[in-house]
C-alpha cells in the first residue's frame, strides 16, 4: 500500500505540472514576423570579461556582424583578467569600448560591479536600451533587430532570452539540456511574461533592458550583491513595468563544459544561495526531487516485483516526466531516449546541491574566475552592503 501512494502521488504532482504549472514545458519563443519601428533606438552593450580571451573576440566579432540599422555601440568591462581580454577586445574593431574596472568593493558581486562601470561609461552614448550580454555568446546577425522589435511591439522593459548552450560533449548533452528544462520548471515563461503574475525571471546571457527602467529601479546598484542576478534584475524591473522571457536559437553560449565536474561546480556555485542558506529549504528541495524524479523509476521497479498497480502507477509517472522533458531534448537535437533519463540528471543536480551547502558550511563557498563568492563573509556583506562598508 505505501508504494501504491507514492506512485499515486508521483503521477499527482506530473499531472500538476504538466497541466497547471504554466505550461513550463512548452518551448516558449519570440512571435514571428516582428520588425522594428523608425527610428531604431540606441544600443548600448555591455559585457562584462573576466579572463575571457578564450571566447570574447567571437562574441564580439558576431555583435559587429549585426544586421542592427539603429545606433550601436560595444563596451567591454575588462573586471581584472590576468589574460589577453582587453588586447583581444582592443584589436576587434571601432566601435569597441575598454573599460577597466575599479577594484571590487564590499557589498557588490564581480559581475554586478562590473556591469555598473559598463553602464556608467555607456552613458555619454545617451543609449535608450541596454543589451547585457556574455563574454561567451555568439549572436546571430538578426539577434539584437529581433530583440529590439519585440520589446517595441509589445512595449517590453525587459526581454531576456535562454541562448542555446554547449551541448557537444557527454556531459553537456547529459546535463545541459536539463539545466534549462529545470530553470524553466523554476520560472515558467508564460508567468514570467504575465503582467499579473510576480513571477520574474531572466537569463543572464542575453537580456535587453530599457535605459528608463534601469533607472526607475535605482540602477545596477539595486541588485549589487546579487549572484542570481539575472532574475533579481528581471524582479526589479517587474515591479514597475512588463518583461519578457523565452528561448532562442538567435544566441549560443560557446563556452566548453566537457566534464561532469564542471558542470557540478557551475550549478554548486549559486545552489545554495538559491535556497537562501536555509537547512530546511534544503532538506524540502532534496526530498522534492526524490518524490518527483526518483519515486517513478523506483516504484516501477519495486512494483514489477510486488504490487502491478504499483508499478502502473510509477510507469505512467515516469512516462509524464520523459514526455514533459521530450520539446526540450529535441530543441537540442538529442534522441528521445535522453527524455528518460530525468531520474539520473535529478541524482546529479541534488548532488550538486549538497555540494553548494557543503562548501557554504565550510567558508569556502562557490567560485568564479579564481574569485571566491557565497562565503559566508560575502554573505554577510552582501546583506548589509552599507553596514560593510
């Protein structure tokens, strides 16, 4: 009886998702036929590198490609690279901005700092938008045009776009796919784009922002000492005017992640932040995960042995997660048998989220670029940013 209740609680909480959870499992994408108004507004980009010489000329050399009419003009944070970033961003063309960043004061993430100087500098070129973008995403050359319409169309403070990630290695086709179909699980698209809805969210590779609403917001400053930046810029946005979240082929991270340890410590890094450091919050996130993506598989099996109700029940759970899971896994050309493996990626993300608390427990926290964030030193800082300074 006990399996019984949880493979019928298993298919409860699929047949949930799957109809009520705003429709997350649908490819959400910009409407067709979108074109820009005259005069095309300003463009102000801004990119913030950080040993980035790997991948920036790419990224940049797409944005100089851009089919954009309107005004636009490139400018490169260099957030103290102890590579070649500001020669690679010098050497790549005209239109091209270096700014060097000050030192990282308390109470401010690296990114968050360095988009502020971005931001500042980029004010003489009187933009009327801001595209924040990576240092590892290549634009197609109708990218930005098709960002610009569709925030004039639909008169958008903010429209963000999933860009395509990596997925050429294993790990990348095991994990990548799956850390979308989970980011839009957390962050359905259709609440995101509701006006009515609180639900906010953006992903930060690839988010165009009015000018104006930068600054009913209060700045970059508003989300200094924020890691999840991209949905605390898209919250703050929200509160005062309508934003937009979807995915796009028009963009693609080139940034490698071949190994499973690389992409454990990538989701480690913020995993407990996300859970605002609370025991318990982790304690319900891992025995979510357990009830949602491990019981079908593990219920099926144990039913085939004991009770056939049991094991229908966790069969058909399983068939609902896979079959939620398929747009995703096809939108990255995978076959449909990736669509099962749900169960094996969810062991690999709780993992990776015990791992985050661990580090955060021990005073080490996660960490980007050698440069160490989510301490709890940080933490206390980033809560009490005046405090701290």
């Amino acid at each position: 009886m006990p399996l019984v209740c949880l493979g019928a609680l298993s298919c409860l909480i699929w047949l949930t998702l799957i109809t009520l959870w705003g429709r997350f499992w649908r490819l959400t994408t910009a409407p067709p036929g979108l074109t820009l108004s005259p005069p095309p507004p300003r463009v102000a980009v801004v990119i913030p590198a950080r040993n980035e010489a790997e991948t920036l000329g790419r990224a940049l050399q797409s944005l100089l490609n851009q089919d954009y009419p309107g005004l636009l003009r490139i400018f490169v944070v260099d957030d103290h690279s102890t590579d070649s970033t500001a020669h690679v961003a010098s050497v790549a063309g005209e239109r091209i901005t270096i700014v060097s960043s000050p030192d990282l004061p308390d109470g401010w993430t690296g990114k968050m700092w360095a988009l502020e100087q971005g931001v500042k500098t980029a004010q003489a070129f009187s933009p009327e938008y801001f595209l924040f973008t990576d240092a590892d995403i290549v634009h197609t050359r109708c990218s930005l045009s098709s960002l610009v319409a569709l925030a004039q169309s639909r008169k958008f403070d903010l429209v963000s776009m999933m860009v395509r990630l990596r997925c050429e290695s294993f790990a990348e086709r095991a994990l990548m796919p799956s850390f979308v179909f989970f980011f839009f699980l957390l962050y359905p698209p259709n609440w995101v784009n509701d006006r009515r809805k609180k639900t906010a969210a953006a992903a930060g590779g690839d988010i165009l922002v009015r000018a104006e609403a930068v600054d009913k917001m209060g700045g970059i400053e508003a989300v200094c000492g924020e890691l999840i930046d991209d949905c605390a810029l898209a919250r703050e946005i929200k509160r005062n005017g309508a934003i937009w979240l979807g995915l796009t082929d028009e963009a693609s991270s080139i940034r490698r992640y071949d190994t499973f340890g690389t992409i454990g410590r990538m989701i480690s890094r913020n995993a407990f932040y996300q859970l605002r450091h609370s025991f318990w919050l982790l304690i319900a996130t891992l025995l979510g995960l357990c009830i949602t993506f491990l019981a079908p598989p593990a219920v099926l099996l144990a039913g085939l042995l004991s009770n056939y109700v049991a094991a229908l029940l966790g069969g058909l759970a399983w068939l609902l997660m896979s079959l939620s899971f398929l747009p995703m896994a096809r939108f990255y050309g995978l076959s449909v048998v990736w669509a099962a493996t749900l169960p094996l990626v969810a062991i690999f993300y709780a993992g990776a989220t015990m791992h985050s608390a661990l580090l955060y427990w021990l005073g080490r926290g996660g960490e980007w670029k050698g440069r160490a964030q989510d301490t709890r030193l940080s933490a206390k800082s980033v809560l009490n940013p005046k405090r701290s300074k």
